[in-house]
C-alpha cells in the first residue's frame, strides 16, 4: 500500500499529519523495547547449558524473529517514502522519526542475525527457514523500494540500492508498453503470495503492529479512499488526478 499509493502522499499538497507519525514512531519504539528485551532473553539462554528441550519447541523463537525480518519490509519502505516527502517539500520534519525507527530495527536484525549464527537456542532447520524467510523480505523490500526510487532518490533505503534501481527502471518502462498497467497488479499478487503460508497464525505483538499499520494509514490524505474507507485502485485514483487537473485547467480558461 505505502508503495503503491506513495505518490500521492510525496507529491501531496497537505501537510502529513504529525498524529500518524507520532503514532507510528510510539507503536514502534514500544515494538523496539518489547523485541529488545525478549532477544536479551534468548541471549542468555544460549549460553546455558542443558537447552535442548525448548530447542525442541521453537515457536517461542519462530515467532519473535519471523516479526523482526518481515516487519523490517513496511519499516523501509515507509521510511523511504516519508524521507521522499521531506525532500518532495524541501522540509525535515516526517524523515528523521521514520530514520529513528529505521536504526533501531536494524540493531534488532543484526542481533536476530548473531543469534542465528551463534545461538544454541535455535537448531539448523529453524535457523534455515529464518534464512530463507531474511532472503525473501530483503527482495520484496528491494522491489518495493524500487517503485519509489524510479521517481524519487530513495534506493539507499533498499537492502540492495542497485537492483532497487534495477527493478524501478523495469516497472517504468512497463507502463509505457502494451499491458503494462497489468505488471503492478500482478506483482503486489506474487508478493502476497509468497507470504501467504509458513508464518506463525499469531504475532507476538498484534497490538503494537496493529497501531503502527494504524499510524501509517493515518498518514494518507483522504483522496486515496474511497466512499467505504477502501482504498482507490490506482486507475481510479489517477482518473480522479486527470479529472481534477481538467477541472482546473477549466476554471484557469474561464478566468
């Protein structure tokens, strides 16, 4: 959604409102302690003997790093696309709470990563499953932040800024060919597919990801929904820009 509908947020005539973020920055630093505090756990049970029965039950595990490398997917993007509106608008006001996150959530990866590697509370299937799951977030990201930055500079914020590049390069040019307004629908399809299965039924913290999506929706103008609260497709959403620039080049004439 951030990336499909982060034009209309950049290039947005309305300030972004500081309620969003500040919900979005509270919910995921309240995340941040909550992750900290529970790999600090799992620390300390790796260096203790005598832990082979909890190896046996990972999910306690499963669950907490699952979240940590998927969610690492929406951190990006939205800091990538709230980075864009600052410069879009020549302001520091949205980027630097995003970046904020972003750090924070990095320092979490790179101890889920140490874990994965030097943890004896994690045994070889589940620390591959993890590894293939890391791989998977880092190419959706990659693609995602790649939509944005064939119109903004923002592949920085990619785990791999080339081929960020790469794949908005490929998205522009589709549009301009027959069918191309076809390939981003079939894109965001794959991609919740590839997520659809083999992740735990229960997040360790619904809540607080419920309020950070609940933060960034907050973020939107009121354009991009329609009359149900849904968001618009893009079709209809760049029908509505075409009409309203008619409209006004309308009403400039008659002036």
């Amino acid at each position: 959604m951030v990336s499909h509908h982060g034009p209309t947020l950049i290039r947005g005539s309305q300030a972004i409102p500081q309620a969003g973020i500040e919900q979005y920055w509270t919910a995921s630093k309240c995340r941040l302690d909550r992750w900290g505090r529970a790999l600090r756990q799992l620390a300390v049970e790796s260096s203790e003997p005598g832990l082979s029965a909890r190896r046996r039950e990972p999910s306690h595990v499963w669950g907490l790093m699952e979240e940590i490398l998927t969610g690492e997917v929406l951190t990006r993007v939205w800091t990538a696309a709230l980075c864009a509106c600052d410069r879009w608008r020549g302001a520091d006001l949205a980027g630097p709470p995003a970046r904020s996150v972003l750090i924070g959530h990095l320092d979490m990866r790179h101890r889920v990563l140490t874990l994965l590697v030097r943890g004896r509370t994690i045994d070889a299937e589940l620390a591959v499953k993890l590894n293939c799951l890391r791989r998977r977030s880092e190419r959706w990201t990659d693609v995602l932040v790649g939509r944005l930055a064939g119109l903004y500079d923002i592949a920085e914020f990619a785990f791999d800024p080339e081929r960020a590049r790469d794949f908005g390069e490929e998205l522009q040019s589709q549009r301009g060919q027959e069918g191309g307004r076809h390939a981003w629908p079939l894109l965001l399809g794959s991609l919740r597919a590839a997520f659809r299965r083999g992740l735990c039924p229960i997040s360790p913290n619904a809540d607080l990801n419920a309020g950070i999506a609940a933060g960034v929706i907050g973020c939107f103008p009121p354009e991009v929904f329609d009359s149900a609260g849904v968001f618009r497709s893009f079709w209809l959403e760049r029908l509505a820009t075409i009409t309203n620039d008619a409209q006004g080049m309308i009403e400039d004439l008659l002036a």
